[in-house]
C-alpha cells in the first residue's frame, strides 16, 4: 500500500484558474487583504494628522510605508492564529516597519482605532474593487446578450416547459429574457453601492473615545481620503452591509444558473440548438476522444449550488452579540471573499461563453417540428376558442393531441378530420395555425423593450 | 405499547400563533392565495373588455365572480396536486362558477393567459400586502428603537466584544445601532418595490401569442387595474423578483436576530440588565415555577436560524429550465410563504419586545464596576500614549491589567502603583481616567444623528 | 382596484396533497404532534405507578385520558405561543380533562417532567412512525428499480456526461446504480434506528432530581413501555438525534432528485426514452392542450432544492446554550416535520412513477445512433491503443471526430480512411468496434450484482 | 486616494493557520489532492499487471512516477482550467514524466480508466486520512471532557434553560452531556467509514468497456491494494458517499459548536466559571489592552455556522445528471476539503481548549446564590406537590417567586411565611429544599453512565 502522502503546506488553490478570474483572486488575495488594511492606516494617519490629532511627519511616515510588499505574510498568518483577528499583527508589523526608519512616527501607527476598523473598512476597499470588476463584465455580458437578442430577434424556437415542448419563441426573446435579468441585476449592485461602501471606524467599542471631540472629523476626513460614505454610527457588529453585498452577487449568480442551465439543455447532443465557443483542449475527457464538454456552463452551475448556501452564512452570521460577534464575524472572513470569486469566475465563463455562442438555427427549426405539430396546440385552440369558448376548446384539442401520438400522425391532419374543426376552420385557417411563423406573438416587440432599455445604460 | 395514532388530515399550523403573525398568515393562507390568482383572473378580463377582446358584459360576469368564498378550497387542492399547478383547477371552478350563471362569459375565462400568469400575479399581490405588513411594523419597531436611543443617550453600560467586558458605551448608543439598521432595511425594503411588484403576463410560453397585436395594451390595462408595474417582458422563468423579496427580508431578519441576541444576553441572571415585558403567562416552565422565559426572542432567534437558509432555497431555485422550470418553481412556493410569514412573526415578537422592555440602569452601572477598573484599560492606554506611544502604552496597561487580575486588586491601584505611569498620570489624572462618565466618545452625537435620520422619515 | 382580501385563518396547506403523502401529514399534523405528547404522559404515569412513585389507580386514569380527540388543538395553539412551548397547555389541559373524572388523579399528571421530555420524546414517537413510512417506500421504490434493472440488463442506451454523449450503457445498469444508492440509504436509515429513538426524560434541568432516587428505575420502565432505547443522560441540548434524522433523510433526497434529473431529461421532448406513467388530467396545462407535463419529477427535483437548506438548518440549530437552547431548539419545531414531510412526498411521487415507467427502447437505440459513431468514440480508441499507446489513439481519435463532425460522416468511414489505423484494424476489427452491443463492458455483470444484493434485503 | 493595489496571485490562505490544522491542510492541499491521483494511477497499473492487461515492467515504471514532487503544479490547474477536470493534466503529465525514462511504459499510463476513476478515488484516499486525523482528535477530545466529567461530578453550577437559571445540576453533568455527544458522533463516523471509503473505477461510462471480461479482477486487485472497499458498481454520477462524509462531520461540528456556546457563555465577564487557556498573545485587543479574547470558542462558532451550509451544498449537488454531472460534480470539489479543513480546525481549537480549561469552582457556586433561592423553585414546588398535586404546587411557588422578586426578599423567606406551606414543611424541610446539594439528582450516575461508555471505547 503506497502511502498518502501529505507534505504540502497550504490548502488547496488548484482551482482558482477554473472557479475565478485573475483580478477577483487578486482583490481577494492575501496581499490584496493586506493591502485594504495598509490603506486604511495610511488614510487614518494623514486625518488624524489633518485634524491635529498626531504630527504631520508622523503621518506621512506611516503612509509612506503602507504598501503590502514590505510586510511579511507568513508571519502575518501566523500571528494573527494566535490573536484571533489579522489586523493585530498587521500593526505590530507596520510599527516595526516606521519605527525601522522613524522611531517617532511609529508611536502614532493605528492611533485611537481598533482591529476591526481597520478590517472592516479594509474588506470595503476590497468590496469596492471587486463590484467594479463584476460592473464590467456585466457590461460585458450585457452586450453580448444584447446581440444575441437582435441577431435573432425572430428566429424560431421551441419554448419549452417542465422539459417539454410548449409553444414557439424565438430565440431573440430567449436572449432577451436573459438580457433583463442581467439588467435589472445591474441596477440592484448600483443602488447597494453607497450603502454598502462605507467607512468603519469607531474606537474600541464604537465610541471613539479616544480621539476626544475630533473623532467625528477624523472619521470625515478618512471617509472622503477613501472616497467612502461616511455612516451614521459605527457599524462593527451590525454586518447588513457586507451581507447585502451577498445577497446582490447571489441574486446574480441565479441568474447566471438559469442562463447556463439554458444553453446546457440546448447543447445537449439530442438538440443541439448552441454549443460553448470551441477551443483546442477546452472540454475534453481522458476516456473518449470525441468529447467536448461545456466546461464554461459547468463552473456556472456550480456555483449556482455552492453561492446560495455561502450568502445563506452571511446572512445567519449577522447574528453577532454585542459590540462585536464571537463567531458571526469570523464566519464572513471566508465566505464573503468565496462569494466574490466564485461571482466573478461565474461571470466571466458566461460572458466569454455568451460572447462567441455557436447558435444552430437550423437544429432549433428541425427541433420545432418533431412533434408533429403538437407545439401548435395551444395556437390551435385559441383559433376554436372565439366559437367554442375558451375550455371547450383546450378540451377538443386535448383529445386531438392524444390521437395525434397514438395514432403517430401529424396534430393538423386530426384536426382536419375532425368535423366539429371544419366547421369552424378552413384549410386555410390551418395553414395559418400550423405556420409557426403566425405564433410568435409579441417576441420580436419583447425584445425591442429591452434592447432599448439596455442601450439606455 | 400504546399506538402513535395518526388520523389528522393536514399538516401542523400548532405553532403558527407563535412564530407568525395573524395579517400574515391571512395574506399565505390557502384563501389569500387563491384571492391572489382570482384578483388576477378579474383584472384580466376587466382589460380584455377594455381592449375589445372579449365582451364587457362576459368581463363583469367573471369578475363579479372572483371572490374566494365562492370556491372550495380542498377541490382545489386536490386538482392541484394532479395538475402539478394550483391555477388549473381555480380556472375550472372559475369556469363553473360563471357559467353557472352566464354561459357566455364562461367561454372568455382565463383568455389568452397560462396558469403561471395567475400565480405570478397572485404571488405578486400577496407578496405587496405583505410588505406593507412589514412596512408597518418596521415603522413601529423603528419607534419604539428611537424612543431607547433617547431615553438611554449617555446611560453608560459595559460595551461588550467577543463576550467580553471592552469599553464604556450607552445604552442608548446600542439602542441607536439597532434603529441605523433597521431604517436601512426600510430603505431596501422601499427600494425593491418597483422592480418587485410587477405583473406576469405572458400566455403559453411568454410571447402573449394568443391575444394577437392587443396582447401589449392588455398587458398595460392590466398592470394599471392592479397597480402593479408593467415589466419589459414577462418573466416566468427569471426569479430574480421574487427571490429578491427573499433577500431583502433575509437581511432584516439578520438584524432582527442580532438585537435578540443582545437583550437575551443582557437579560441572562447574570447580567440582568434588561428583560422582555412581563406579562402573565408568558414564558413559563411546566417544571420550574420561577421562570420567566424571553420567549419573544427565541422566537426571532428561531427565524434567524431559520430564513437564511429559506433564502438559499429561494437563490438556488432561480437556476429553471427554458420557458418555465421544472423542480426550482416548485420549490418557491411554500418557501417564499414561509419566509414572509417567519419575518413578520419574528418582527412582531421584537417590537412588542421593544416598545416596553424593562430596562435596569442599575444593573449596567453594577456590570460596569464589575472588573475592578479593567473596562477603562483602553481609556488608561490612550491616556499613557501620547507621552510613550501607542503600542508601548497599550503593552504597559496589558501587564498591569494582568497584574491586577492576578492579585485581586483595581487597575488604577496598580497603575498608580507604576513608576513610570506616576510620571505621566496625577492622581487627578488618574481620577479623570478612572471615571466612565469621561469614556463614552461620541455615543451621544452618534445617537442624535441616527434620531434626526429616523425623524426625518 | 379590488382589494386583495385577507381574511384566511391559517397558513397555507394546499400544497400537502402535491408535496407529501397523507400518511406521513398525518404523523406530522397537530393531532400526532399532540398524541406523541399524550402517549408520553400515558407512558410516564404507569411507569411511576410501577415504580411506586405515583398511585396506579391515578395512572391508570391519567393514561386512559391521553388521547388527542379528547383536547381543543385552538386552544393548545393560542397557549403554546404564550407559554413558548407546546407542553404546558397540554399539561394543562390534561389535568383538567382528567380532574373532571378524577380529581385526585389530576395532582399526578406530569409528575417530575419538564416540558421538553413530553415534546422530544413525542417528536420520537412521530419519528419512529415517520421511519417507518419511508422504509415501507423504500422497500416499493427497490422493488421497482430491482425490476427495471432486470427488464432492461442489456438494453442499450447513450451513457451520458457534462449532458453530452459519452459512451453506450445500458438502461438496466442506470438502474441499478439507481438501486445502489437506495438501498445504501435503507443501510443507513436502520443504523441510525437506534441511536435516533432514544427517550427524552430528565425533568427540569435534565438531573430528574423531582424523582429522588428513582429516577433512572422510572427511565428505565418508560423506555421499555414505549420501546425505545434508554440514552446514557438525558439530551435536552443535545440535538444529534434529531438532526441525524434530518441528514439521513437530506441525503436520500438527494438521490431521488438525481433519480429525478435523469428520468426528467430523458423525458424531454427530443430524447423521448422514458415517460412518467399517464393518467388522465396529470400534468395538463392551462394554456397549452398538449402537455403532459412530468408532476412527479418535478415534486421530487423540489424537494431536491429545498430539503438540503432545511438540513441545514437543523445542523446549524445544534448550537443550543447551556441546558436548553434559547431560539436554536425552536428552530426545530417546523423544520425538522417539514423534512419528513417532504421526503415522504418526494419518495411517494418517485415511487409511483418508477413503479409503471414508460421506456422506450426504440428511443433509446435511436439516440444511441445520432452522432454517426461519435459514442464509439472511446472503443475505437482502446482498439487503437494496443498499438499505439493509450494518449496516441486518443489524440489521433480525437482528431478523427473532429474531422467526422466538420464533414458530417460517420466516424467508421472517418477512420477507415486514416492510413494509420487502416495498418491496425481490419474492416472486421471497425465491424466489432462500431457495433453497440460490443460494448456494454460489465453492465450485466454490475446489474447482477446490485440485483443480488438487493435480493438479499 | 491611495490605489487599492492588487498584484497577488492566489485566493487568500491568510485564515488557515487559525481555521485548519497543519495537518488537514496538508491533506487537502493541491499537492493532496495530486497524490491522491497518482496513487489511484499507480495502483492502476499495478493490478492491471497483477491481470496481465499491461506489461509488468510498464506498471513498475508508471507506479515509480506517480510521486507528486515530480509534477508542476501550476501547470496542472492551468491545464485544469481548460479541461474542466483536474486528471486530464496529471494524466499527460505522468506520461510525460513516465516517458522520459520509459517510451514503452508511457503507453500504459490510465489504461482503460476515466478522469473521475481518478479524482473520485484520490479524493477517497484523502477523505480516509482525513477521518484518521479527526478520529485522532476526537480520542484527544473524549479523554479531556472524561476527565472534567469525573474531576467535577458533583460540581454544583446553574443549570440554564432559556439563557435563565433553571435548577441545579453539575458541572461534570454538563460535561458528560459534551461527552455522550461526542462519542455517538465517534460511532457514527466509525459506521460510515466502509460505506464511503470505496474504489471508484468504472472507465468512460462506468462498465468498464475497455478491459473486457478482465475489468472486475482489476478493480478487485485495486481495492486490495488500496485498502479500499469494491463497490457493487461504480458510482460517478451517485454522491451519496462523499455527501455521508459530509454530513458526518456537519452533525459532529454542530455538537462543537455546542460546547464552544456552553464555555463562551460560562466564561462571560459577569459568568466567570470557566476561561479558555490562557497563553502569551492569544486573544488580544489592537485597542483594548485587559482583553482576552476567547479565540478558540470564536473558531469553533464560526464552524459552526459556515459547516451546515456546506453540508446543503453536498446535499443539492447530489443532483447530478445521467452518468456524470454538469456543475453538481464540480461543486463539490472544493466544498468538501472546506467541510474537512473547517471541521479540523474547529475540533483542534475544542481540543486545546478542554484539555486545560479554567474552571472557577468558586464561580460557578457564587452565581448560583445569586438568585436568592429561585433557582430551587423547582425543588420547593416537587416539596409541595405531594400534599397539593402537581400543578397547584407549581402554581403557589410560582406566586411565591414572583413576591421574592418583587420585594427582594430570599424565596425561602416568602415561602415560610405563606401559611399553606407552613402547614406543609417544617423549617427543616426548608432548610433541605434550599440546599443545593441536596437537588443534585442524579446527576453523578449519569456521568458515571457516561465515563463508563467511554472507557469502554
């Protein structure tokens, strides 16, 4: 028995490349964590230098060297296992690092501020950043929805529902349908952004004590260095603010599932209708060597599943006691960042599969009449519903479905023999409702609505 | 052995009373359900009259009759349980129902429409009445939050992190954070309301094919009869409405647990410093007779535990197939019910537990002197910090507040004990340190902005 | 605008006759919710008869009175949400109901429990019941899969992977891995009997100090009464037993949604190779006269999405304080019935529709044809590989089903044209490579296997 | 505004040290994960030289290779990316690899396997030294609450229901409860243990095509060789194996996170009966310098918050479709290892902070005091309740305590002045009711239940 051998030292990133983007993982990086705590500390020493309330020199010492580089992050990790929180070891390092080159400076590092202030307003930075990058590759993804939309505004398709052949669409609304989501999605992140982007600090328990009456204008000046809101009161164990960031990216992200689970259902090998861009080596298999996977849905989907569950955390950890949680707050410290970068690698899949879709029109046409006319039946029945109202006529044509399986012949021709029918539709009437081309109904206005309203962002 | 008998026919509503308020469960009853889809069925001849596309006096006919005391409920239910939709069998007996009276008018039911239009919209209009319910008691339990942020503005009270005595803050700051939470969730809540409370009309597979080139301006009446907003497209397949309701009701019930935590903490023996109204009957034990239980928060803890994985189900659900979804639609519609009525039950429990909790200002002020000094170490550090720097000085209380553990003594005496603190702090310095009155920051400013913002509403 | 009346009395149960079966709403109504309380209170009252600590005569007057027809479930309602919990207004109500026949009987109703042993130890009763239920579908869902798997061992059928066409199975085989998992998930339901039907009985902090030293001798005889198994201590805070249940029951949702994926896709309209069995008026359409939409796949995926948020729930409710939780144990009360009830529903609607499954074979063999070769893909490939290494025949198939699929040949004619492969394979070896049932590997052998086992049951 | 820098290239591993354990990182990182693939090749080629399906030499030479330290990493999760699978890349790298020694052998490499016999295996091989490693710590867990149990058997503290005094019980009751929980959760991991630790080795399809009739000998010789059981067929596309270990380890951090509430609560500032160890460093403040943050309690909490909502991500994406799933299966791949890493680390922490918990005795009886006798209410009324029944006893104390409150006065007190019970108990009935140590039940035989289990182990 060869053994399992375990010798490597940290958990595992080997999915990162599949999961997320390059950008995302560097927000929600190490340094990138680290960072958004340095930068806070730089913005809280120039304000408080500012406001009089530590020397000048003292500030742009300490400013000078918030930069991630000269810390080390090994060590960081490692104290910050030992105190419970990162930023503890984060400004003992910092003191470290200006008192090396100014010993004077260093006794102002972190001046009348706690731990989570500086996390906080930290994961803000990061936050801010992040929704920036998911902001364009909405935009991204918009636009590539939009094209879809009038590149096939009236093409036709089978709606389908609960798996089953409906009535005709087109695949231009299909896309559209698509395209508003993403849109109203959209609007949702810019309406969270003001209030979720907004500055922490409050001092060991919320007060700011220790900065005496200057603590309120310490806060503005920091608020407005960071390009933050300034809220009304400290905020560090009410956490509605990162979990609403949660819950914009895990709206997204289910709708990101719905598009994936759409073109995964039309790229099955039995339809055929898209199929994710080809790519040498994208979607093999190391058993059969015909296969091309879509590997781009697979990773939406997934995420579809794991997302809620992780917002689902955000918002059970808001349950934090007092002043500061024992427990809530430690739970966001991996799960917000997991939110981000499984949204962003979600995104970013879906735009590039959107982008380049392979789309089959041909397969969706051969696809509509397999059914032998069956997905007519509802545009049969609104024909006889004018004389025999509008259930008798679901009812006739019903029954005319069923013979039309049993008996493997073609909806219309039952219909035609039907003599109630002929009463009431001439051959030319059914040609009209057997001409998918008269079912399409307001498709092509539905997609002019929301194209229009997509060119207007 | 005695059997488990099993002979009831529906399942348990034992504890609606409890964790439900009675306008709610009104709004998710069967009959507020099946009101939804009846209202819709009225609307919608009301506008094909309007519009020419079936007769007015057949509208009247079925919109007189659109009245739930007119149906029976348990044929519903089980038509729908063989349907697979609830909207199938509430279209036969409506068909029933108007024939009954009027033949002709009976042949115009439901035109043009599919079930999912009926049970969108009727979602849509119980989904609006129960954020009003919301919004109604959100108000109230912003009230009476106000009300503690100003009579307990500078009432000193141990602030409290990670379970752990931390610093002086007030009461009526704590109360203020609650209210600055909750006024952001009347924000979001008021936000969502246009993009949430839209009209589903779409017919078969969503292009409105049945109705013609008259499906839009239908569509319009409609929206206008119902005083809903008209969406760009129908949306049956795109979830993201519904499950926003999700989202934003998730994030006030965090919130609403975060409070119930805090006054269950302070209402422990131990602490006492604040207990649930006291009202006969309420919270008792069937073995001790002493107990007063705070029954009204573990009712919101519950919904805390609770709703925010009733709103994964809702986010993973949003992934449905084409035209309409198979299993993820499904999944909604007790799952949405249920976390309306879960919020509005928990948000009730805690305004009643806030507009007459029992506050103890005395207990505070005892909790505080609790450590011997140790809840003004922070206090102590920054007095020392200017002169040694603020890490130094922050090490320096550190030892002496372990010191002063140690040997059962108060921090100041063991400070003042400290040759190097004796240079820096007088005892009338030590004496300004060493008073909880000279500690609370800002709580009294943060506490009016928050006020003047809740006033402002 | 009509007015969107509210005036219903309870939540909704119009969904339970789609969603769960009648049984298992039965054991989980207010009726068994309240028996399983009596049948606790019977069981406690003769077992402290036996012991001495109670008089016989009034345990046998108190044992005869629990019986659930004989109480007003309002009222219990209106008490348990003033109370805080479901016992105390049924102890109330009993000692009334046997204080009118028997005053002195009365003074023993209850003796030395607390709440929360009538409730956990009647939620076991219910449980017991519930298993019982769900092992008896079990045993019909085996039964029809074990015959699935035997009627169709070697009937050929398009393996599926990431929804494309992988490599030829057999329709037997999906069934018996089917059956596999069933049966794994009846292994694991029986071993968690045990551990899972354990008595709740420890009076008011879990010492039953009320009973002096008889305590145990008293435990002893309840669980032998009520054939349930004695547990070391009493478990009030202890929630593993319930919430073993609750995964137990999550994971064999899970497979019956997986069940349900695969029957729901082939049932799609292009694949057409199974058809949930028809009835009249099943899954019919409001608008569309056609359908006959699969409701039973579509319970089951529900159940699929919404089942794993409620275990969560339970896991996350584990976290109870101290010796009875505040918030984490009513969390419980709905969550923990709404499982059992889903799952039976699930179960129910599966079993049901495996038990009379349409196949189509001819579909199936069909499907298998579609892709010109493709799905032989892997066997042409291993017939390569002898010669030339594994990663070289896949790498030349490979490039060979691009060719086939750009020039729309078939994958034979493809390879026979390779020079290559013409110096390997002869015209007979390419006969027995393209030739489906050369190619089934173990699939009988594996569906005999599984067939065996399941005999053994 | 000081840019938000982001250059770092991998997703943060900033938390492991304080959320994992060195050792269970090490089994889940990406070196982990690869040896757990190569070993499966190794094995491969071993069994298929033990049946001749491959050259001896060649299964020597591949078997030799199959050492992670050989391999790129970062190529691999590149390569990955683009797969959509992570054995693809192993595979080509080991042939690569096999090749630069062995031309011949590299021919053989992942003979008649598919990427999921790989990654399900390897993934199966990691799982198993992830249960020896929490089966290590559970043994370490069991023994320090084995010892507190017995070293504080008739330790009186206030049992709390409800976050409010109840009655007395001992603290080594409470820790033999901790205790009972932990060892079912031992049985439990013991019971799933054969089931889940499986072979998975099926090929293209799961039949095993490409090994003709020689394909189960192979798999028999691979589960021997790996220790592993041969399932009955192979199971791709059904995860209730991985799903079991999941849920395993969901219900054992429920239970942790029991106790880490238990030990939080007790060790509040105004509680103080127990401390977790305290140790240079650990639990500080960047602002607060007397704080001593419970840090491992904080760990365990936020375990038990994030684990439920992972476990309902391997729950729903048990939903995976036909042979192998699209999204289902990928969501598991770093779900799972986080179930591990989480429940690791939490358990860790639980253990470190049991085997030297502070316990304050002297505490634990001053709170019990603090309620002027109320916490024996239970006591006095099961005193009464011989003479006047049950409920009326109940009722008379509870008036009684509700005077002792209101007029402050010690409940004995209220209760010798009340003339019914003056007729009932004697000042030396009084003087045992309000004994603590007399109302201890039996609670030292349920510990000695308890630990004797234990032993047993």
């Amino acid at each position: 028995l060869q053994e399992h051998a375990v010798t490597a030292e940290q958990t595992s990133n080997w999915f990162d490349p599949l999961f997320t983007t390059d950008g995302m993982r560097a927000v929600f990086s190490d340094r990138g964590r680290l960072q958004g705590m340095l930068t806070f500390e730089a913005a809280l020493a120039r304000a408080e230098a500012v406001e009089g309330v530590i020397p000048e020199p003292a500030a742009a010492a300490i400013a000078s060297h918030c930069r991630a580089e000269l810390f080390d992050i090994q060590a960081l990790a490692r104290g910050g296992a030992l105190a419970g929180n990162s930023a503890i070891p984060v400004v003992r390092q910092l003191i470290e690092i200006v008192g090396g080159s100014d010993a004077e400076a260093a006794r102002y590092v972190h001046w009348g501020a706690t731990s989570q202030d500086a996390m906080d307003t930290g994961l803000v930075l990061q936050l801010r950043t992040a929704i920036d990058l998911i902001d364009a590759d909405l935009a991204r993804l918009s636009d590539a929805l939009a094209r879809l939309a009038e590149d096939y505004r009236l093409t036709p398709i089978a709606g389908r529902t609960w798996l089953q052949h409906a009535a005709p669409v087109t695949f231009g609304l299909k896309a559209a349908g698509w395209l508003s989501a993403v849109e109203r999605h959209r609007d949702r992140i810019r309406a969270a952004r003001p209030r979720v982007l907004a500055l922490q600090f409050g001092g060991a328990a919320g007060t700011l004590d220790a900065l005496g009456d200057q603590g309120l204008r310490v806060a503005e000046a920091m608020a407005e260095d960071l390009h933050l809101s300034l809220p009304d009161l400290p905020w560090h164990a009410h956490r509605d603010r990162p979990a609403e960031v949660a819950t914009a990216l895990g709206l997204l992200v289910g709708t990101l599932g719905k598009v994936a689970r759409d073109i995964s259902l039309m790229g099955q090998t039995e339809v055929g209708e898209v199929a994710e861009p080809g790519e040498s080596g994208r979607g093999g298999s190391s058993a059969m060597p015909h296969k091309r996977n879509p590997v781009r849905s697979a990773v939406v989907l997934a995420a579809a599943v794991r997302v809620p569950a992780l917002v689902s955390v955000m918002l059970a950890a808001m349950v934090q006691d007092h002043e500061r949680g024992l427990g809530g707050w430690h739970a966001e410290w991996e799960t917000l960042p997991e939110i981000c970068t499984l949204t962003a690698g979600a995104l970013g899949q879906l735009t590039r599969a959107m982008a380049d879709l392979e789309v089959h029109p041909e397969r969706m046409q051969q696809n509509l009449g397999a059914t032998h006319g069956l997905i007519l039946a509802a545009a049969a029945a609104t024909a006889l519903a004018r004389k025999l109202g509008r259930q008798p006529a679901h009812d006739l044509v019903e029954r005319a479905c069923r013979r039309a399986v049993d008996e493997g012949r073609h909806l219309r021709e039952v219909l035609a023999d039907d003599p109630q029918v002929r009463t009431i539709l001439s051959e030319a009437d059914l040609d009209r409702v057997f001409d998918v081309g008269n079912h399409l109904g307001l498709a092509g206005m539905f997609v002019d609505r929301v194209v229009a309203n997509h060119a207007r962002e």
